[in-house]
C-alpha cells in the first residue's frame, strides 16, 4: 500500500488525537504545529482505544488503565508496561495527513 490522506490538519488540536479508519483503526495525535504520529488505535495492554486517551508531552495515555505509549518508539513506557504499539509512517502535506499502514517504523507485534 501507500501514503493515503487520512485527515485534514485542522481536525486535529495540537495536544489531541483524532480516530480515523483505514485499512487498521489509526489513532492520530498532533503534537505541534505540523507533527502528526500515527499509532495504532488499540491498546496493547487490554485492547481499548486509545484515541480516548490524553497526551502528554511526547506520549500517549491510555484512558482505561494508564497504560503509557511513546510516540516515537510506539514503545510501552511506565507502568503497566505493555508490549509496543504499532507506529505507522505519517506525514504532512499542504494541510493533508497522510499515513501508510503498511510501512511500521518499529518492530511491533501482531495487532
């Protein structure tokens, strides 16, 4: 597969996240002003969405147990600490999110 657009910028706050569905459910988090990561949306520590959780700094937290994410790694950080999360190739274009599903920038299990 390839980059395909997912969201516009504007739909997502800086310091929020965004579901969007494509071939995977992808939780979208803006970290600044044209910093996007794209993660799978399902928690790996008892399958909840994470796009209902919080951000912080350059992390996202689960809404259900805390179970805490880092969005450069897609790596388990804290307690509980849970195997890696997807992290899919996301970039911006113009004002377009654009994100690849298939192109993983780690090494996580089975979703």
């Amino acid at each position: 597969m390839a980059f395909e657009e997912a969201a516009n910028l504007d739909e997502i706050e800086i310091g929020g996240t965004l579901l969007v569905e494509l071939a995977e459910p992808v939780c979208l988090v803006r970290l600044g002003e044209r910093d996007v990561r794209a993660v799978h949306d399902t928690c790996t520590h008892q399958q909840q969405p994470l796009h209902e959780g919080t951000v912080d700094g350059d992390t996202l937290v689960c809404a259900a147990h805390a179970a805490t994410f880092d969005l450069s790694t897609g790596d388990s950080v804290g307690v509980p600490e849970d195997a890696a999360g997807p992290l899919y190739a996301c970039k911006v274009e113009d004002d377009a999110v654009l994100v690849d599903v298939d192109a993983l920038l780690n090494e996580a299990g089975p979703r």
